[in-house]
C-alpha cells in the first residue's frame, strides 16, 4: 500500500529501488507495476469490457483472466469464457470445502459422468474406479448415503485446484485439464496431504450455465485410499 494515497493499491513488480507505490513505472525500466484489484471486482469489469480505478486498459485485465484460466496453444478464448469457467472452478471448490454437499450434484449436467480412478488403471484403459456416478440423481444418492447412513471418523477436508487448462473445444463441450491437492485435517491430529493429481473435465452450457458433463478425478498414489469418504 502506499503511504502517500491512502486509496492507492499500486505494487510495483521490480523492488530494486525503493520507490513511492504511486509510481507507474519502475526506474529500472525493467518491469511494470501492476495494479492489484480483487477477483470480486475485475470479473464484472472483465464482462463490461470497463477500464479499471487507475485506466489501464482492457489488455491489463486480460492478464487477470489468463492467470486464472489458460489455454493450450491454438485454442482461442474470450474473456467472457475465461471467467465463467473461473467461476465454476471456484464453486466446486467452494461446495467441497464449505461441506455443503447438497449443492455438488448441480455443478453437473445430467446425464454426466464422474469418476476417481488410479493413474495406471486410467492409462491403461482399465474400468475400474474407486467412485462412479453416471448421472446427477447418483451423485444425489452419494450425498444421501454419507449424510444418513455412512460411518467414519468426523474430518475437516479442502480440496486446492491449480493449473487449469482450457485444452479443446469441440461438439461436446469444453475440455479442461487441471491439478488437485486434496487435505485432510483429524480430530487431534495435524493436517495431512490426503491424495493428489490431475483432473480431466468436459465442461458444457447447460441453459445458460457452465457444468461438469464429465470429471475424472486421476490420483497420483498406487494405493487405494480406503478412506476416502467425500467426494473430491
């Protein structure tokens, strides 16, 4: 923050001099100063095509949009796209980590497809998969059954989503790509990584919203977590 305007969120990129935080460019000539401005604030600007407080132009928001969502080489994307996507990314992660379990099924199409399965099986083309849930109402019933009849130990657990990559777009939808780090925390014990891997996704506009019509949850470990209660 600078300390000369109270209102100024300027943070330069180069820190070889000490320089006022108002100062568009760093003396060294080397970089930029990039204004920081919350994701809440630059999507509506984004979809406006608006200028941001300081009147950068639209191409500096761009960089925003391409931070969160990237694209494979040749595939073109609108910003529009970019955070709508963004958006649904969020959500799920959201939905997972709030423990509002309810709301997962509505992040998919239906009839969809979701599946987590080991490396090797999914390499190889093997069928076999520790979750699978061909339709929303099966999600619905995944829910059902860890609310009302499942037994296991209470657990706090956060899903982190990284590298999302836009890799296609054909017929079908959206392909996507991304990372996943999922934790687990146990009554009176520390944090600790619980799986990880990649995600797979086709994403289509269901009237008027992006959803899942597939994700297949790819984990890294040879080993089946037996205890592996919520969806990931």
């Amino acid at each position: 923050m600078c300390h000369c305007e109270p209102d100024c969120h300027y943070e330069p990129v180069c820190h070889c001099e000490p320089l006022c935080h108002c100062e568009p460019l760093c003396h060294c000539e080397r970089s930029e100063a990039i204004p920081f401005v919350p994701w809440h604030i630059i999507r509506p600007r984004l979809l406006r095509g608006a200028r941001n407080d300081v009147g950068s132009p639209r191409a500096d928001m761009a960089r925003y949009a391409r931070a969160m969502i990237a694209a494979a080489p040749g595939v073109t994307v609108t910003l529009e796209q970019r955070a709508r996507l963004a958006d649904l990314y969020c959500a799920y992660d959201d939905v997972l980590n709030s423990g509002a379990l309810e709301d997962w099924p509505t992040l998919f199409a239906d009839p969809c497809l979701y599946k987590i399965v080991e490396r090797s099986s999914h390499e190889q083309g093997f069928p076999i998969a520790v979750m699978y849930c061909e339709s929303r109402e099966m999600l619905m019933d995944r829910v059902v059954a860890l609310r009302e009849t499942a037994l296991f130990a209470p657990r706090i657990v956060r899903r982190v989503t990284s590298g999302i990559c836009l890799r296609s777009i054909a017929p079908d939808g959206l392909h996507l790509s991304a990372s996943f780090a999922v934790f687990q925390t146990m009554q009176d014990r520390p944090s600790e990584l619980f799986l990880c891997g990649r995600n797979e996704d086709r994403v289509v506009d269901d009237g008027g919203t992006l959803r899942f019509a597939a994700r297949v949850c790819i984990y890294d470990s040879t080993i089946v977590p037996t205890s592996l209660v919520y969806p990931i």
